[in-house]
C-alpha cells in the first residue's frame, strides 16, 4: 500500500474517531440538560441571561460574557441558576474551567434566575450553553 493511501486511511480514521467523541459528548451534555440536578454547572453566555453588566478588573465592559452557572434548585425540568462573580470574553475559558476545581469559584447569588427546561434546551441547542458538567456525588 502506498504511504499517500497509509496517510489518508490514517487521517480519515482519526476523523471518524475525533467526530465519535465529540458526538458522545454532545450525547452526555443533552441527557444531562434534558435531566437537571442541583448542582449542575454549565458553561454559558453569561450575559444572555442574567440582567447585570460585567466587566474586568480594569472596568471595561465585557459583551458578550462568558462563564459558569450553577443550578441551585431544579423542579421537574425547570431550573434556577446562578451567575459565577466574575465573566471573560472567551468562551473556551469558561469551557476549562468546568475541568478544574469547581468549589473554588464564587457565584453570585443576589441573582436568581429561573429557566424552563424548554429555554435550558433552546440555550443549549443555540450554543449559548456550550459545556455541561454534573460534579460526582460526594
């Protein structure tokens, strides 16, 4: 077999493997959206829903913001979220840091927001929730 054909069979099986992944995890994040628990975290648009302005250590307006929310109190499908303190504008920071020590960041909870599970799934499916994560139980 020729190195080209090696190269090719190698590239598009990386593919199909990369896109399985992928699928796998949209496929967990859903079940997860679809099935709410306190205590959930996603990593959202922050500035899509809550009603404050955020801005960096300087002052200057972040728009759009991006963080963490956590769900606080879940009935049936519904949730009510709250914001984390602090936002960035780039969406991949927030992504990372659901990998990281979720009870070292501070959320705000002056701001209480109530999302049905029909406005979770239309966030999530417009990418304003973009990463889903369900802490292990203690």
């Amino acid at each position: 077999m020729r190195p080209t054909r090696l190269l090719a069979a190698a590239v598009l099986f990386t593919a199909t493997f990369a896109l399985a992944a992928c699928t796998g995890t949209k496929d967990a994040e859903l079940a997860l959206i679809t099935a709410p628990a306190t205590g959930d975290v996603y990593a959202a648009e922050l500035s899509g829903f809550s009603g404050y302005g955020f801005t960096d250590e300087a002052g200057k307006t972040i728009e759009p913001a991006y963080g963490l929310m956590k769900v606080v109190a879940v009935d049936g499908r519904d949730v009510v979220v709250i914001t984390e303190n602090r936002a960035v504008d780039e969406p991949s920071t927030s992504r990372d840091a659901l990998r990281g020590e979720l009870d070292t960041v501070a959320f705000d909870d002056s701001e209480e927001i109530p999302l049905s599970g029909a406005q979770l799934r239309e966030a999530y499916d417009a990418g304003r929730i973009y990463a889903v994560h369900r802490p292990a139980a203690p």
